[in-house]
C-alpha cells in the first residue's frame, strides 16, 4: 500500500527519494509524486503509473534540493491520477504532505475548510490534512501540524515540509513511520527497505508521536508535548536482501530462500530435543487458543489449529481478523489469542489484537517484520527471521509461520509434560534440505505449467492438514495468474464443486501418505470419470494414483503433520511459472498491496 521516503541532510534529496520510491514498489502503487525545495519554492512533480514516469518528468530546478518528500500511493479515496496522487499542496503552495493511511472524518473537515475559503484541488481525503495544517500555521510547522492532527479522526502516518523552514515534521497513528539515523543525514520512510541502505539506525515512531528532523537532530514528542527518548534499534538484515540477486522475480528468489528461512525460524529453538521459546504466557489460564490473521497467514493459522488440538490438547478456533474485529465473540483471560502476520502492519490484525488485549485476553505474535507495529504491540511472540519479503504473493513467510506455530503447539506440549518423540525432531530438521529437494525438480513444474497456463479455472482439493495448502495454492494461484481458483476439501467436492468438473477444468490432489489417502483417490477417481485433469502432488508411488493422474509431482516423504512444508512448494511454483508463462507482472500483481494497512 502507499509509501512513504522523506530525505533531509547534505546529500541531492531527489536521488534518493526516487531509490527509496522503488524499494517500496513492492508494497503496490498507482502513482507517484514528490516535493522538494526549489530555489525559493517548493518543487512537486507526480505522475500516474509507475515512477519511470515520475523520473521522466524531472527537470533542473529539482536536482540540488537536500531535502525532500516523495510517496507512492495506492488509491483509496479518488481514482488513480496526477491530481490526487501525493504529495499534496496548501493553497499558497507553502506546506506540502505525504500520507498513508485514511481520514475518517474528511468530509465534514473538507466541508468546513471549504466555508473558510480554502480550495481543494483533489478527490483525497488526505488534502485535508494540509489545509488544516495551513489553517493553523503561525511561524512554526510542529504547532500547526499537531493543531491539525488535533482535529483528524482515522490514521496516519505523515511527512510534512514547510518551504521556509529548513526541517521534516512526521507524524503517526495507525501506519507506519520509520526514522533512519545517518551521519549528518535523517531518511524518513514507512517501511524500513528504503531506509536500509543508508543506514541501520532506526527509530520506529509510536503511535500519536511526532518528530521534527532538521538533518542532525531528531526530536521525538507525544502529540500531547510529552518529551520522549527515542529508542534507537539496529536493523539487522542487509540491502542485499532486498535485491533479486540473478533470479527473474522476488517470488522467485523468495521461494528458494525456503530452505534458509525455515532454518532461521527454527535456529536456537530447539535445544536437545526441546523446544526453547521465550514467551510471557501464564500457561495455566489458557483454556482455549485463537488463531486471527488475514490471507495467507490466516491459512497458516488453519494448520496452527490442527497443531494446537493434536500436540497441546487445546481447543483452538480460527477466524479471520477482519470477521473477528467486528463479531461478539467469546474473549476473556482463558484465551490465548495468537496474531499472525508477515509485515506487522495488517489493519485488521493489528485492530483484532487490540480487541484480544482489550478483552484480557493473553496475546502472542508470529511476525515477520522485526519493530512492526504488531510486533510491539503483542506482549511476546516469535520472530519468523525469514528476511524480507518483498514479492507480493506471500511464500517464504508461510512456511515459516507454520514451522513457528508447529514449535509453539509443541512448547505447550512440553509445559504439559507431555513427550515429544526424537524421530519427530528429527524429521522436522530435514525439511529445509527437503524442501531443497523440490526446489531440484522445479523444471518438471515448468513443463506441467505450461499446459495449464491457458485455462480459465481450477479446483485444489485436499483433505486434513492437506485443506489449508490447498487453500494457499489456490489463494497463489488466483492473485498473480488471474485464473479463477477454488480451494476445498477433497470429500467436500461432491456437494457443490463436482458440478464444474469437465474435460477443461485442472484439479490439483494433494493426496499425502496417511489416514484418508484411499479416500482422496476414491475422490480423484469421481474427477477422473467426469473428464477433469489431475495434477497429484504426493509422497507414494502407487500405482492407481499414477494412472489417475495426468500429471504427478512427487514430494519427499515426512510426517503427515509436516507435511504442508513440503506440499506447498510446487504449487507455488506452479502459480509462479503459470503466471510468468502469462507475462504477468508476478511480483506486483494487479489491484493487490504488500501490506494491507487500511480496512
Ligand atoms: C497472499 C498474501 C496476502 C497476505 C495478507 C496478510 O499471498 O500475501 O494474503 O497474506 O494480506 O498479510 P500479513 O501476513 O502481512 O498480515
């Protein structure tokens, strides 16, 4: 979603802001823009599109700036154009913005603005925010902006520049502000992939804080002028990260990094056969567990909850943040509500944890992004440290999010005393060379691809640990191919999806060595009679499967229950090539962002 880089310091601003811009690519945009100074005014350029255009319309008159502001949106309020991309201008052209987030109470402040002479020139709710800050204007930025701030409902994260005052304001509630500390330079952003390369001193901003930036100083207070005393953290993963390094897309490279990323959520996490996590949990008031996430971490959470029940003996349910943001549901101090998010920063994420802790329920986080807003909001929880992800379509982070919550189910069994078998360790520790194994054989999903890029639909069917991959693969599949996917459980099939099976229509098995396998080819048999074509991915040679299937992919064998690692590898592939395959635009899918910071 939008994007914010902001620059002060001794540098040429304008560079910078534009590398910054493409490090947020990555989150989704539509359009472009920055602010930066003139020789005596303010210079503001923006375009629709990708920011190559935005870098085809700079002129001289904005390359010697040493400050400067620069956002990438993603349209909420107004179409995708010039006019209301970012940043925007107060009417005498004197006070510039950048936001993320959304103004609740915008029309009734446009409104009034409005009746006291100010012209609006966009279709944004984030206008007002400028005009309200040149309403309060008296000599001094900081005043203004927190007089403004004062009177917006909704959430922000803001960058604001004034052309006779030599510092950037930033704000922030409910979206993301992070301060990087150069040597006599401050880079401003709202995810820390712009900030990285220049330095890895950092200041996340809470929220209703504000800081003023002069180049050399960084003075942080409540929007109540309570001083505060930045803590000051070090990032530690690097540039090279968040670079594609020979593969084709971040997906791509994403998908390869499993192995390594696995080994990372897993490292210093089992010792001796034990689980070891560091987590404030009153283990005795947990009566029952609930899993909350959005996307692809609410599939993760699917598995966590067959984890919870099988290794814990914990009654666990699963909802989807935005559902549980808004139900009545049953929330007290016996709950241990665990979040589960890759960026940190999902909007409905972060407000089901707030209604968890408001509830008195216990909460523990499984995040990716380290100093995410969830991540600090969360009493304890598990890193993922699977390194960034910047491809849109969520990969390495699932995987790892179903190895955090597998290391969690079992933690809660060792608290209950109950054994935990060497073999199961064991095997848990071969996955990432496992998982090295597919990677091997990815040409063979290249081939099979390529007979099914063309079609219009498909159907994923999997049955127990099984359901949530299926869900996740066709959750790959639709968001960068554009080909409709359903996924189901197998035995489901029959009271509904049976009804679209004909000679054109792919169905994906996963068909894992286990208790209902026999039951999965009695299921892939019902396809086979009505002309569907089988893709199986599976651990056993057998010879019915084989002839059943029109294409087969073999996974190492493991424990059903780890399955899931494994199984989904090739469909992300498969969703990989068969998008590739489209020329499709796999890392920045349409209509979609990275992180999902608005309702
Ligand atoms: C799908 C995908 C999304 C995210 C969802 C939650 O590939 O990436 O469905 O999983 O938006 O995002 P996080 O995990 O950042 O809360």
């Amino acid at each position: 979603m939008c994007g914010i880089i902001a620059y002060i310091g001794y540098r040429p601003a304008l560079p910078i802001l534009l590398d910054g811009l493409k490090k947020l690519e990555y989150r989704g945009y539509d359009s472009a823009g920055f602010s930066v100074m003139g020789e005596k005014e303010l210079v503001t350029v923006k375009r629709k599109g990708r920011i190559s255009e935005l870098e085809k319309a700079v002129d001289s008159s904005a390359t010697a700036s040493k400050i400067g502001i620069a956002h990438t949106r993603w349209a909420t309020h107004g179409e995708p154009n010039e006019i209301n991309a970012h940043p925007h201008l107060s009417c005498d052209g004197s006070i510039v913005i950048v936001h993320n987030g959304i103004i609740e109470n915008y029309s009734v402040l446009k409104e009034l603005l409005i009746s006291e002479g100010h012209r609006f020139t966009s279709e944004t709710d984030s206008e007002v925010i400028v005009h309200l800050i040149e309403k309060f204007y008296r000599g001094n930025l900081e005043s203004a902006v927190v007089a403004a701030l004062e009177n917006v409902e909704g959430t922000y994260g803001l960058a604001v520049l004034h052309r006779s005052e030599n510092k950037i304001v930033v704000a922030r509630k409910g979206s993301p502000m992070v301060i990087g500390l150069g040597q006599n330079e401050t880079i401003i952003a709202s995810d820390a992939v712009a900030i990285v390369a220049h330095t890895k001193k950092v200041v996340y901003l809470n929220d209703n804080e504000i800081a003023v930036i002069n180049g050399t100083e960084c003075i942080v207070r409540k929007l109540d002028g309570s001083m505060i005393t930045p803590e000051i953290q070090e990032i530690r993963w690097t540039a090279g990260q968040i670079e594609k390094r020979g593969f084709k897309h971040f997906m791509l490279k994403e998908i390869f990094e499993q192995p390594e990323a696995i080994l990372n959520t897993l490292r210093g996490r089992i010792k001796d056969n034990r689980v070891k996590l560091s987590l404030s949990v009153d283990f005795d008031r947990v009566k029952r567990i609930l899993l909350t996430a959005c996307g692809t971490s609410w599939h993760s959470a699917l598995i966590g909850k067959i984890y919870f029940e099988k290794y814990a003996g914990i009654p666990a349910e699963v909802d989807y943040a935005s559902e549980f943001r808004y139900r009545q549901g049953i929330i007290d101090e016996n709950v241990l509500v665990v979040v589960i998010s890759q960026s940190g920063e999902t909007a409905d994420t972060l407000a089901a944890l707030r209604k968890a802790k408001t509830a008195g329920a216990q909460v523990i986080g499984i995040v990716n992004a380290v100093g995410s807003t969830i991540a600090r909001e969360v009493n304890s929880g598990i890193y993922l440290h699977a390194g960034p992800e910047i491809g849109v379509a969520s990969t390495k982070a699932f995987v790892c999010q179903t190895m955090a919550l597998l290391l969690l189910s079992l933690w809660f069994r060792q608290e209950k005393r109950l054994p935990v078998s060497d073999a199961f360790i064991e095997r848990l520790f071969q996955i990432p060379a496992q998982i090295g194994k597919i990677l091997e054989d990815a040409p063979q999903i290249t081939r099979i691809a390529s007979e099914y890029s063309q079609k219009q639909n498909a159907l994923y069917l999997g049955r127990g640990i099984s359901f949530p991959v299926a869900l996740e693969g066709a959750l790959k599949l639709k968001e960068i191919s554009y080909i409709h996917a359903e996924g189901y459980p197998a035995a489901e099939m029959k009271h509904g999806p049976i009804a679209l099976i004909d000679e054109n229509m792919p169905v994906v098995f996963l068909a894992t060595n286990g208790q209902v396998f026999d039951k999965v080819m009695s299921n892939m048999q019902e396809v086979k009679a009505r002309r569907g074509i089988i893709l199986t991915v599976t651990d056993r040679e057998n010879k019915l499967l084989n002839d059943l299937s029109n294409h087969i992919f073999y996974v190492p064998e493991t424990d059903e229950d780890l399955s899931p690692l494994l199984n989904v590898i090739p469909l992300q592939l498969l969703a990989y090539e068969i998008a590739d395959q489209k020329g499709l635009n796999v890392d920045k899918p349409r209509n979609l962002a990275k992180s999902v910071t608005v309702e």
